[in-house]
C-alpha cells in the first residue's frame, strides 16, 4: 500500500453534505405535505394541529440550519460587489465635506430638522 492510497481512502469516507437548501426545502414540503394530508383526512382538528406542532418542533433544527445557510450564501452574494479597499492609515476619517456632518449631529433631533426644512 502507498501513503498516497491511505488519503484517498480517507477522501471516499467522508460522505457528502446533503443538508443543502433545496434539499431541506424539499423535506419542509414534503411534512407540510403530509401534515396537509392527514388535516384534510380527519374529522377531528385536534390531531392534525397536534400533529402539526410536533413537526414543527421537530424540524425546527433543520430550520435553523436552512437559515444559517441562508444567511451566509446571501452574506456572500452581497459582498461579492464590493470592492475590498485597503485601509490607508495615513488617511483621516474627517475630511472638510464630512465635517459639517458630524457638527450637525451634535443637535437635538427637533432641531436637525428644522435646520433641513428650511433648506427645502
């Protein structure tokens, strides 16, 4: 046997993330589905809502897990668009046109205001 045989095999072990948006919203259809089912089968409305709240708390690490990775492929779909700027040190935050800004939010809020209606 090779070294280089030992990480293949260790490659072919580890199985496949299956827990993917579309495969998770497939599965929240597929309960909804059922759930659907057995309110639309029985007479009685206490089972099914049972029912469906024991789902519901059971999915609900799934569901957490749908929005994490929701949250991070959009995360990563809005930074895409920004350019990443170095920080220059030697660069002041205040600049001239910045520093009237910074002034004027020093006032009370009923008067930042009015100080803009009259400019309107």
């Amino acid at each position: 046997m090779l070294p280089g045989d030992d990480d293949e095999d260790l490659e072919e072990a580890v199985p496949e993330n299956k827990l993917t948006l579309e495969n998770l919203a497939k599965g929240f259809w597929l309960f909804r589905s059922a759930v659907d089912f057995f309110y639309d089968m029985d007479p009685c409305l206490l089972r099914p809502l049972k029912l469906k709240q024991l789902v519901e708390e059971g999915l609900l690490p799934y569901k957490n897990i749908f929005n994490e990775i929701e949250t991070s492929r959009r995360q990563t779909e809005i930074t895409m668009y920004f350019p990443k700027i170095a920080a220059d040190p030697e660069t002041s935050l205040t600049t001239p046109s910045t520093a009237g800004r910074a002034a004027s939010a020093n006032f009370p809020l009923p008067q930042a205001l009015a100080y803009q209606a009259d400019y309107l």
